[in-house]
C-alpha cells in the first residue's frame, strides 16, 4: 500500500480544567466524525473487566490502594487504540495530565507509526468554572442535569423531565473543591499547552459560550485538522 492510500488514525487530545466540557463536547465529535472517545477511567475500568494483562496489573496497584502508574496506563491505551473501532481516530479526553505522561504518549505514537493531529485547548475562565461545577445537581429519578444559575427546574423542588421531587449534589461539587481542583489544573496540566505549542500541534477554543456554539467551532477545527 503506497504513501497516498494510507490514512493513519486521527489522535486528538482535549485539553482543560474541570468543567470546561471535554467530556460533552468529545461526545459530540464521536458522534460527528466516528471517532473514540477514551477517558483513563473508562480505560482503567474496562481493561480491569476484560482482564488484559495490563488491566489485571492495574487491578493489583488499585486492590492495593495504590496509584495505577503511566506505563500501565500507556499499555492500556496501546491495547484499545489497537482495536478496530479505533480505525478513524480517537479522542484523548483527561490524558495526557502531565508532560511526563505526554512524553510516554508520543512514545506509544511513534512506535505505531501515528502522531498527534492537534491537541485543543478548551479556553475558560476560572470565576466561571466554581460557578458552572458548583452549581450543579441531577434529579435523582431520570438523572436530568439541573443548576443553581444556568437551569432551575420550571416548578420549585420538581424535576421537569419526570416530576421527581428529589434531587442529588455530588459532595465534591462546592466552590471550595472546585478552586482546589482548578489550582491541580494549572499546577500539573496547564504545562502542556506549552509543550504542544512547542510541538505546533496546539489550537485554541472558546469555550465560555452556548454547547452548541462551541460544539459549532471545534468541529470545524477538527475537520479541518483531518482533512
């Protein structure tokens, strides 16, 4: 097969802070463009049920209250990104987190000949996040997303989907936690808009406004990364 009928999987990396959207907005572009949404949780869940290899030894480090180490975490990733629903491309949603993990990333991609096609930022300002996370509770018949802010139900204390009249708020969901989880953001995570910068693989969305907005632009960005 020559140079101009090989067609390597696309690899996108999804960058930003909690509550940025990556996991809607990754969604949305499988659905766009066939390709895989892979989150390291899904991953680590999913290589334990399986019982890969690589997902037993993670299932060792965790039964031991340990934390699963980058080069399980890669052999994970190598393992799915081999598997045929992979073959259009897939989105990397919450990994890389550290530059040392982006570097055992670009491992893996050299070694099956692929390479990162853009790693996009999605652009958000920290005010808005403690807002948008902290706000948020589901009802807890039918799930429905519902916010302090952006989304109160029509009738006080009443799901509008359902008409359930209980409601539940993850624990972790408070100003307090989301400013600590911000802070491990810029701490850890942030260092890699400079290294794909360095690597010219970088773009930049905005994501402060509507879904389907942002949704809009990024999957023009994308098209146009893969085309």
């Amino acid at each position: 097969m020559d140079a101009a009928t090989t067609i390597s999987p696309a690899v996108l990396i999804l960058l930003g802070p909690p509550g940025a959207g990556k996991g809607t907005q990754a969604r949305m572009l499988e659905d766009k463009f066939g390709l895989v949404q892979l989150s390291t949780g899904d991953l680590l869940r999913d290589a334990v049920a399986a019982g890969t290899e690589a997902g037993q030894a993670a299932k060792a480090v965790m039964e031991a209250g340990d934390l699963v180490s980058d080069g399980i975490v890669i052999a994970i990733l190598r393992d799915r990104m081999a598997q045929p629903d992979c073959a259009k491309g897939v989105i990397l949603d919450g990994f890389p987190r550290t530059t040392i993990q982006a570097e055992a990333l670009d491992g893996l991609l050299v070694a099956s000949d692929q390479k990162i096609d853009a790693a996009i930022s999605l652009q958000v300002e920290d005010a808005e996040m403690v807002i948008r996370i902290s706000g948020r509770y589901t009802c807890a018949g039918c799930g429905e997303g519902f916010h302090d802010t952006f989304k109160i139900p029509a009738k006080d204390g009443k799901c509008d989907k359902c008409g359930h009249t209980e409601f539940n708020r993850r624990a972790d969901d408070n100003a307090e936690t989301v400013a600590s989880r911000l802070a491990a953001y810029h701490a850890q995570t942030a260092p890699l808009i400079d290294y794909y910068q360095a690597q010219g693989v970088l773009k930049g969305i905005d994501a402060m406004g509507q879904i389907d907005d942002i949704a809009q632009d990024l999957q023009g960005l994308v098209s146009e990364v893969m085309n």
